[in-house]
C-alpha cells in the first residue's frame, strides 16, 4: 500500500493548474464517496498502555493485542453496533524510552499479524477501527514510522497516514527520532505523489485523517482545506484539549481524540502518567462527549455527517493576505533533514537537529 494509504476518490477539479494536481477545489466543496448511512456511532477507547520488553516484545504485543480486541467486543456490546472505535496512540506496543534500534524491534508492520487480528473483529461487526502505532516499512529501512491505521469493516487496513510533522525541542537533550513526511519529503513526494503528503482517506463514513501532530494549526488547516471532515487524532501521557478543540473550531470539523487510562503496571512509569481527557469535538469546538475518570472508559457520540455535509464547505480563507507573509518564510528546520542520516535515540535527535536549525 502506498504510504498515504488513503481510499481512492475522484479528483475535485481537473487539475490545479500548470498539469499539477488538484490538491484543493476551487468552489468550496471537495472529493467525497457515498455514506453509507447518514448518522455513525462513534467511539473513542481510553485503555490502558503498557510497553513491551524490547528483549521479548511479542508476549506483550499479543497481550496488548487481545485487550483491544476484547474492548472492541464490549464496544459493540452493551453500547451498541459501532460505525467507528478508535484507540490511543500506542495501544499495541505501549511507549518506554527506547532507542531507534530498540523501537523497531517492538514496531509492528503494516498490514501485519496485528491489523489481520484486528481485522478480523472489524469485519465480524462491520465497523473500522482506527488506531497509532509504530511502524517499520520495508521500503524505508531503518526509519521508525509513527502512523496512524485504519481498518475498514471489510477487515483490510483502508489507510495508514504517517505522521506529517515532528515538532522540535520539546525539552534540552531530548527530541523525537521518528521519521514523519517532513523528515523526507522530497523522496516520499516522489515515491507517493503529492497528494499524500497531506493524505485524507475518503470513505463511507466521511473524509478521515489519521495524522495526529500536535499544536500544528495550519496543517489541520491544509487538510480542512482539502475536505476532512472527521480527523482522527491520538494521544498517550496526555494532551492539551484546547488543542483539538480549536481545531474543531476554526475548521468547523469533527475531532475525535482517545488518549490513555490510569495503567498499572506500565513498566517504568506512575499508573497516572498523564491519563485521562478523551473527548470527542463538534464543529464549533462544541464537546460532544468526553470522558468522565481517568479509567478505562468508552467515549461515544453520535455524528449526523449526512446533514453535516450537505451543508459543509472547505473554510474561507483570505489567502491573498497570508501567502506573501508564508512565501517568505523560513522555516526553522528544513525539510528532508531524515533523508540521509537518522538519529540513534532521543539524546542524539536533540543534538543532530539543534546542529540543522536555520534559526
């Protein structure tokens, strides 16, 4: 599958001029396939997170597995048949401060035995399931992926975004080793076209995103442009809620954000860590649903996307003004800087990128 992994769909527009292609329609709407029902149950699972022993991983990673299993079971339970159940951001392999090297021996391939397992459950309820992971990719050897997954009810993974972009310089000495699209860009443009560098998939139950960077406005502004109607975001050891909610907001989209529950015995941290603050946003930032402790506990709305797209557009933005201000912006860290070399773990991510900046 190729790496944006998005469902097929017709272009908007012919083109976007010069042979280029369409990446935005010029009349408000955008690209869509039929619902397959005018209103989807949602859920959003905040579970339980436990890393894997990078010596050993695979007990782990089937245990982690069968939990998700069992809370999809539940999901479509007592709740109700469920249109979409998504998870957190590491519910398969948990998270611990690994190297790079250590982080691909507990990642997962995509498809692999764990979305096959996973399938399967989608497919007996006829439901997707939309998780994060990481990820290893034959045809990027040695890059560790974070990406976010989507199992159609047909049991086949219908999508796997990668993440899009690594925020830097989260504290001194320490920053991400995983290569998102802006780590290589030029490459995965060339390999996967450029519409999958910010890739929607287009299905039944609406426009989807599974990209989950945080605190990245303009790129949920991209997508929103581009049609998303329900971005799939995820989280582990917290996250800001304004976040999500004002991207909801000024885009006037749907947000659904699984974060994880109190977990003991997650080797190497406090049961808490950050747990806690599921929630599900409307558009105009409005909580549609949003967890009520800290345990596990399903997060459920229901989203009227028939009604919501016969009147949705794209938003209206005055671009005129911005793009002479963004065309002459520099960035502080160039793209493509994972191309040719890839850090070895958080300590030599801090020093290889802070020796990059262009500011």
């Amino acid at each position: 599958m190729a790496g944006g992994g998005a469902v097929a769909a017709p272009a908007a527009t012919p083109d976007g001029g010069d042979g280029a292609p369409a990446l935005v329609a010029r009349d408000g709407k955008y690209a869509t396939v039929p619902l397959k029902r005018d209103s989807l149950k949602v859920t959003a699972v905040q579970s339980r997170i436990r890393a894997a022993d990078a010596r050993n991983p695979q007990k782990q990673i089937r245990e982690n597995v069968d939990h998700m299993i069992e809370l999809i079971d539940d999901a479509n339970g007592f709740p109700g048949p469920q249109d979409l159940v998504c998870f957190h951001e590491q519910p398969i392999m948990g998270w611990n401060p690994w190297t790079r090297e250590e982080a691909l021996r507990v990642s997962i391939e995509v498809p692999g035995a764990e979305t096959e397992a996973l399938g399967r459950k989608a497919r007996q309820y006829g439901c997707y399931v939309a998780f994060a992971t990481f990820a290893r990719d034959a045809a990027w050897p040695g890059h560790l992926l974070s990406l976010g997954v989507l199992i159609g009810p047909d049991g086949q993974v219908a999508a796997r975004h990668w993440k899009a972009h690594n925020g830097r310089g989260f504290r001194p000495n320490w920053d991400l080793y995983t290569t998102s699209i802006y780590d290589v860009l030029d490459r995965y443009a060339e390999m996967y076209g450029a519409d999958a560098v910010l890739p929607l998939a287009r299905t039944d139950i609406g426009n989807l995103s599974l990209t989950g960077p945080p605190f990245e406005p303009d790129i949920y502004r991209a997508l929103a442009l581009k049609g998303m109607e329900i971005s799939l975001r995820t989280a582990s050891g917290g996250f800001a809620p304004e976040d999500p909610l004002t991207s909801s907001m000024f885009n006037r989209l749907y947000t659904v954000i699984p974060n994880n529950a109190i977990s003991p015995g997650n080797p190497g941290f406090p049961e808490a860590s950050g747990a806690g603050g599921t929630a599900i946003f409307g558009p105009g930032g409005r909580v549609l649903a949003k967890a009520q402790t800290e345990h596990e506990e399903f997060v459920t709305a229901t989203i009227p996307i028939g009604e919501f797209r016969r009147t949705h557009t794209i938003p209206d933005v005055p671009m005129a003004m911005l793009l002479p201000v963004y065309s002459q912006y520099v960035p502080r860290y160039s793209p493509g800087l994972q191309d040719r070399y890839i850090p070895s773990d958080f300590t030599d991510a801090s020093r290889y990128f802070a020796s990059k900046r262009n500011w």
